[in-house]
C-alpha cells in the first residue's frame, strides 16, 4: 500500500499552502520521501508562484493548477477514506509532481539570478503546450536550460542569462574565480523509437547532429571555452553498461605534457589527467572522434553530458541524475571545477599531441 502523503499534500491542494517554507528545499532530507514537507512539494509550489510572476494563465500554470486538484482528488477519495490509491493513477500524479517539482526547484537557486532575459525564457517556458511537437519541445529544452543553469549555481558559479540577438549565442555563462564559461544546453531528442540493447554508433549519430546544430553558437570570440551540454537521457541506455576502451596516455611525452599541465596551471594532481583516449576502430573512439572533427573551428572545449530519469517503483519514487565530461585540454579551465565528475580528455585537432 502507498504510503500516506505527508507535508503540504496532507493539508490540501499544494497551490493553496499559506507562505510555504520554500528555504526547507535547501535541506537534503527534504527529497529522500521521509520528511514531514516534500522538496518536490515544495518546488511544485515555488514554481507555480514564479509562473504567476511572469505568465499567470500560460498553459504551464494551467498544468500545476490541475496538478493540485489531481492531488486534492486523491487526497479526499482515497487517502482520507483509507482506499489504496490505483497504480496508474498514483504513478502519473507522483512522477509530475517530481518532474515539476524538480523543475520549481532549479527556478528557487536561480532567484539570485534573475534578469529581463530570465523572465524571458521562463515565459517562453511557461507558454509551452505540450499537445504540440514544437510545444514539447519547448519544454524540453527550456526546462533542461533552467535545471543546468541550476546545478552550476549549486555548485558556486553565478548566471547570467544571454540576450538572444541577431547572431547566434550560447543560452547563459557561468563565471566562478574570474573564470567564465559561456554554456549551451540542448536535449535534441531522436526521431522514433529506439529500440533497446547497445548500439553506440547510434547513440553518438544523435549526438553529432546536436552537436552540428549548436555549434555555431560558439563562433564568436567572446564565447571561448565554451560548454556544450547535452541532455542524453533519451538515448542513455544504448550505451549504459558498454565498456569504453581507454589508453592511460599514448606517449611518455603526452604524461609529462599532462602533468606539466596539471601541476602549473591547475594545481592537481596528474592522475586527474590520465584518462586520455586511445583512437581505434571501435564505434566509441570513431564517435569521439567525430566530436573532435565538428568541434574544430569552434570555441567549444568541452561537452558535458547529462543524464535524468525517475522512475516510479512501486511505492517509491526514484530520480538518477549524473553527467560526464569529454573535452579538450584546453577544456580543462572549465572541468577543473568538478573533480568528481568522470572526465575524458582527448585533444582538440589543433593540439598537437605525439601520439595523435
């Protein structure tokens, strides 16, 4: 049986909690599903009163209000007369109120941040409807925009959102320690249905074309070390488990190149820089080098990778996130500031390494 909603679900709609304690969002016990006030209550709410603030009868605000009736629903016809909630109907409920939730919560560490280019975007977010190919879209990509630009700020960097003009440009820059990063978020998803297995060659096909479409983003100067991310989710599982092989350096002469290049510029240590990778002829290392191909001629120095899933498991509600992270040497101005993160490290066509 599922458990009992606790927190703002047990009080009533979620859209009508008095001054909720969005600063409880903060708290990590707040999203493991045992505290007494939901995280991704919380972030539903939060992102409900920001899309009042710039878009109050968009088709998004109209989704969170009937997310709360849904919750309401369920509150008042099974819960309160102690009838287990249906499967179907608790797993739909339950992973959009994680999804929106999540969201709300990325829009809540971006409030230091917010600009007319922000309003900008979330309006063009909030008037996304998700009948429509191009209103799927939409929120896909916005909301992938948003949740990234997020995570940066979690992480110390401040954003800065990037007028659109008449010359293409990245979506916002992160800056950090005088360093800044313009950052381009995309989650260009596949025609069709993919069907399931390993299939690398496939996987990497659908990264190349976003990586072709967003490429021109970068070729302003002001936009050097660029980021490119990549929202991977749909695509994750064709190389989920697959085995990559790697070459710890090709040459004696790259080891002391990387380690001159750590201790000196970087100030860690050379292990952190040993994952180069060896170019053969299996379908990772011809992907990888494709990505080496259109990156050239261009600002880019590294792609990062994102994956996002939750998963509704009976009575639990599961969210994986994680990234990796492929870039250049000269990448490593930016990848120096996730040491946890799986970095591999290839040098661009315009570094001439021995052994390339």
């Amino acid at each position: 049986m599922r458990r009992r909603p606790t927190g703002i679900w047990a009080q009533g709609p979620i859209l009508q909690a008095d001054s909720p304690p969005f600063e409880k969002m903060d708290d990590p016990q707040s999203w493991t599903g045992d505290s007494t006030c939901s995280g991704y209550e919380l972030g539903a709410a939060y992102l409900y009163q920001e899309l009042q603030r710039v878009s109050p009868m968009s088709p998004l605000a109209e989704r969170v209000v009937l997310l709360g009736n849904a919750v309401k629903y369920i509150q008042a016809n099974y819960v309160e007369k102690g009838i287990e909630v249906p499967t179907d109907k608790a797993s739909k409920t339950v992973e959009a109120i994680f999804r929106w939730g999540w969201l709300g919560y990325s829009l809540w560490k971006l409030r230091s941040f917010r600009s007319p280019v922000y309003d900008f975007e979330l309006r063009e977010l909030a008037g996304a409807d998700r009948r429509t190919e191009d209103g799927a879209r939409r929120l896909r990509s916005h909301g992938f925009t948003f949740s990234a630009a997020a995570h940066f700020a979690g992480k110390g960097f401040s954003v800065d959102f990037i007028k659109a003009g008449l010359k293409p440009a990245p979506d916002f820059f992160i800056s950090r320690n005088n360093d800044r990063f313009p950052c381009e978020a995309t989650t260009k998803a596949p025609t069709g249905k993919i069907g399931p297995g390993h299939d690398v060659a496939t996987y990497f096909s659908h990264v190349h074309a976003a990586i072709t479409e967003k490429k021109p983003k970068f070729r302003e100067a002001q936009y050097d070390h660029g980021v490119l991310l990549v929202d991977v989710s749909p695509i994750y599982h064709l190389v989920e488990g697959a085995h990559f092989q790697r070459a710890e350096i090709i040459t004696m002469e790259d080891y002391d190149l990387c380690k001159r290049a750590g201790e000196e510029d970087l100030g860690f240590p050379p292990s952190r820089v040993d994952r180069v990778l060896s170019f053969d002829d299996s379908p990772f290392a011809q992907g990888v080098n494709e990505i080496r191909r259109l990156l050239d001629g261009t600002s880019i120095r590294s792609v990062m990778f994102w994956r996002r899933l939750i998963e509704v498991r009976g009575d639990r509600v599961v969210r994986r996130e994680g990234s990796n992270i492929l870039g250049t040497m000269r990448g490593r101005k930016f990848w120096r500031y996730f040491p946890s993160t799986s970095v591999l490290m290839f040098p661009a066509l315009d570094e001439k390494l021995v052994g390339f």
